[in-house]
C-alpha cells in the first residue's frame, strides 16, 4: 500500500475506486446528455421566469456538475491499494472499534466514499481522532485534542478491514 502522507491523497480500495469511476463516467455522459434534454424541453414551455420544471432541471445540473467536480478531484487525488492487512494496526480502510467516554463506538477509518452506502459512522484519517489513531494497534491508548480545546482519552479495542 502506498502512504497517505499527501494531505490532499485519499486511501480508496480498488473496489471503490472502481464505484466511484464509473459513476463520474455515468455523470460526464449519459447523466449530461439527460440533464441536457430536460432543460431543452422544459424551455420549450415557455417563460422561463416562471417555470418550475426548467428551474428544477438547472438545479439538478449544478449538483450533477458540483458532483462530477468532487469525484474528479477524489479520483485524482486517491491513493489506491488493496484493504489493509488484518494485523490490528490502524489505517485508513479499518474498521475500529475503540472505548472513549466510557462507551464503545465503532466507526470506519477513511473517506466516506470508502463506505459507500455503509451504515457505519465514517472518520477522515486526517480529523482529529484519525490521526491520533493512524499507526496504534490493537489495546493501545492514544488522546487528542477537540476543537474546544479538551483532550479525549481513546483505547483501541480492535480494527479489522472493511469488507463493504
């Protein structure tokens, strides 16, 4: 696997690299082609001062094309290598299960877009808690700093790759 050290590359297992190419090539073609003929026909009815079915299709275009903007950079920027190793050492594309406030909270180590449609809570390994537990292993403690200034207490009970 090859280091995440770049602050801007982010950790994608070949599988979601994969997803993600193939929606960015389903947006930039077919998604375009079909935007582009809903704004046609809605122009087609007239005023466009006071049509809603015009408004809402150049709405839905800005959103595909903000989307295609983000998987262009996530594609470009992404690092892309198998899932980690089961060793209980903590990186991008685990899932960890760690005991912080007295509770246990379990949470995928990674970009969301790892996840995909994943029920599990979803933590950058460049936010505050993912970097503190980068590199621990399984039973090690490690603290960070919140935004508000206090330190969190963390203990790493397990983390085994994600098989999403």
């Amino acid at each position: 696997m090859t280091s995440t050290a770049d602050a801007s590359a982010t950790f994608l297992t070949q599988e979601s690299f994969d997803r993600l190419k193939a929606e960015r090539d389903h947006l930039v073609g077919a998604g375009r082609t079909e935007i582009a003929k809903r704004i046609e026909e809605a122009r087609l009815e007239g005023d466009l001062k006071e049509n809603g079915g015009y408004h809402a299709a150049k709405e839905e275009q800005g959103k595909m094309e903000a989307r295609i903007r983000q998987l262009d950079a996530l594609l470009r920027n992404a690092v892309v290598g198998e899932k980690p190793a089961d060793d209980g050492i903590v990186e991008p594309g685990m899932v960890v299960t760690v005991e912080m406030f007295g509770e246990t909270e379990k949470f995928l180590l990674g970009n969301r877009e790892i996840g995909g449609d994943t029920d599990l809570d979803v933590y950058s390994e460049k936010s505050p808690l993912g970097a503190a537990l980068l590199g621990k292993a399984k039973g090690d403690e490690a603290e960070y700093e919140t935004p508000n200034g206090k330190v969190v207490k963390v203990k790493i009970i397990d983390a085994v790759p994600y098989d999403g």
